[in-house]
C-alpha cells in the first residue's frame, strides 16, 4: 500500500525517537564489541581464504581437491571462488 511522504518520514522519527530513547546497559555494549570484532574475523578470513584459493589455483590445484579442503563440492569452490563469467 503506498504511503504519503508526510507518512514515511513521521514513521522515521518515531523509530528514531525511540531509538535515541533507549537505553542500553553495559552488557549490551559488550556484546555488540564482541559481535563487530567476530564479523571483522569473518571478514579477514574470507580474505585470506579467497587469497588461499587464488594461490592454490595459480599453481594447478583442482577445484575437487579446493572444494575438499573448503568442505564442499570442487563445482561449488569453482562457482563461489572462479573468475565470474564474462
């Protein structure tokens, strides 16, 4: 259903009234530290790996052996890891 402008943009300041309004504790605080610092090692090993496959596949590994190594197919290391097609 659409909405108005006018509609869109009181529905954007009521979530942020509400969210300027809440409170959080310090637990909440650690927990979100925690959370970015796992995506960011998330982030880094996927580099490395991407990095890893890039390596393997420049001195002739096959995908079969690379998908073994990921635990999964050799196709399914191929299409997450190969060169997108042109």
């Amino acid at each position: 259903m659409p909405r108005t402008l006018a509609e869109i943009l009181e529905h954007a300041d009521s979530l942020a009234a509400r969210f300027e309004t809440q409170e959080f504790e310090m637990r909440d605080a650690v927990h979100l530290r925690n959370l970015i610092a796992a995506v960011e090692n998330r982030a880094s090993a996927e580099a490395s790996i991407d990095a890893a496959v890039r390596a393997a596949r420049e001195d002739g590994i096959p995908w079969g052996l690379i998908g073994s190594v990921l635990g999964t197919s050799g196709e399914a290391a191929r299409q997450r890891y190969g060169k997108p097609a042109a």
